[in-house]
C-alpha cells in the first residue's frame, strides 16, 4: 500500500507539546475527581446530622471544614487546668464511671451523636427533667430557644457571671439525645474521665472563644432512666458555673469568659 494512502494514526499526529498536554489533563482530572467526590460524600454527611449551629449551606460546610483544620486531637482528653482555676473546686463528687464504650460522634457545627442514641421516651424524660429544672428554679433560670443551636431549647442563667452565649446553661439534641455545655475545668476533667462526655472539637479556649467557650463538653444521650439522672447532675453542674459558682474573684477574666461589670464596655 502506498504511503500516500496509508491511514493516519492519530496518535503519531502529536506533538509533544500536545501529548504532555494531554497527560497533564489526564493527570489533573485524575486527582481532583476523586477530591470532588470526597467532598460531595462530606456536603453529605454533614446535611445528614440535620440543623445546628451552622447553616445547612455550601458556605456553612465551607466555613465547618476551615474550623476542622484545628479539631482538637483528642476530645476525651482533659486539658490541664488553667492557673486561675487552680485551688478552686469543681461542683461534682463522687460521679460514676460510665461502663460502656463511647459512642461515635461526628461533625463540628452540628457536633452529633450518631450511635448509642437516645430512644424517643428516654429523650421526653431528659427534656422534662431540663424543663421542671427551669421552672422549679424559675428565679434564677429560664427556659428559651439554643443561643449556640439558634433553635431547640435551652436552659440558660437569667444572671450569668461567664459570657456563655447569652448565659446558655445548656442545650439538648432532639435527634440524638446528647447534649451541649460549658463546665467548670474540674467537673469538665471528671465527667470526661468518667466515660460520660467529650470536648467539642473547637474547644481549645483563646481565639475559638468567638464560637465555643473552653470549657464546652458534648455529655453523651442517657440511655436508661438512670441515666437522665445521672447527666442532669452535670447539668446543675453546668448551672453552678454559669451563674458563677467556682471561687473565682468576681472581675476577673477566664476561659469561658465573664459578664462585665455595670458601665464596663462589653
């Protein structure tokens, strides 16, 4: 056959520019479609732990995958007592362990429980148990919509001493049964030691103050009536420090931050 007539091969039409073009192609696509379909599995997963503290938008799951560059490393870690807390005593004694494994958590803005789950009647009795604490206590507590959640209920101090979102004692989650609170550094240490709870991952204090206090634990959802019991004595832990009960000099700053004095610039 004549050379003339020969088919062409489209490939010895190439230049090398072309050819490493195409290769470059190739190679890009290679790498950022996997990367889209990781983060088309994460835009997912973080939907699927239902409303929070951050819109169920791209720009909240942008926003939560920028805070998850500094999650703390390990939750169930207590993180050494600050120096001005030193000598000051924590509300909770002689607290039970929790014997069972921790449930799976996942998420920032929502942070959710996803195993272990409260079931619907152990759930009503936790959110009574916060309510009739709101209401026996009415004078110094109130019941409202979650400052950090921006719904769901919360129990919060009508005088707080610590800046913990408008004075959010606590919040529970509905889908799940766990709940959220800011707690003295002695009491975070021993429900944290007892099985019963986990830091939240941006509760590292300093400059993470803006979105969570340092002192803020997710406790875990009770999973008998014995349990309620058991997380509503954190829960009045949380209250006791709230409204101010640690031993601190009133005036004087710390981690979760305190309400300043009348006339002082907030």
């Amino acid at each position: 056959m004549d050379a003339s007539t020969r088919p062409s091969n489209p490939l010895h039409d190439f230049t090398s520019s072309q050819a490493i073009t195409l290769i470059t192609a190739v190679a890009t696509l290679a790498t950022v479609l996997p990367l889209l379909l990781h983060l088309y599995h994460d835009y997912l997963a973080f939907l699927s732990l239902g409303p929070g503290g951050t819109p169920a938008t791209i720009t909240g799951f942008i926003r939560v995958k920028a805070l998850s560059l500094a999650c703390l490393r390990d939750p169930y870690q207590a993180p050494p007592i600050p120096e001005r807390f030193k000598g000051s005593q924590g509300y909770l004694v002689d607290f039970p362990v929790r014997h069972a494994p921790r449930p799976v958590t996942r998420g920032i803005a929502p942070h959710r429980q996803v195993t272990q789950r409260a079931s619907k009647p152990i759930y009503d009795k936790l959110a009574q148990a916060i309510e009739r604490m709101g209401h026996e206590h009415a004078d110094d507590l109130e019941i409202g919509t979650s400052c950090f959640e921006k719904h769901g209920t919360g129990l919060f101090s009508r005088a707080p001493a610590k800046r913990t979102c408008q004075g959010e004692i606590c919040h529970a989650h509905a889908s799940d049964g766990s709940m959220h609170m800011t707690l003295h550094p002695a009491d975070a240490k021993t429900v944290l030691e007892a099985g019963w709870a986990e830091r939240h991952p941006i509760a590292r204090g300093g400059w993470f103050e803006r979105f969570v206090p340092g002192g803020f634990v997710m406790v875990y959802a009770p999973r008998e009536e014995r349990e309620v019991e058991v997380v509503m004595r954190v829960v009045e832990a949380a209250a006791w420090f709230v409204r101010g009960g640690d031993g601190i000099v009133e005036g004087e700053r710390r981690d979760s931050g305190i309400v300043p004095a009348e006339g002082d610039e907030r």
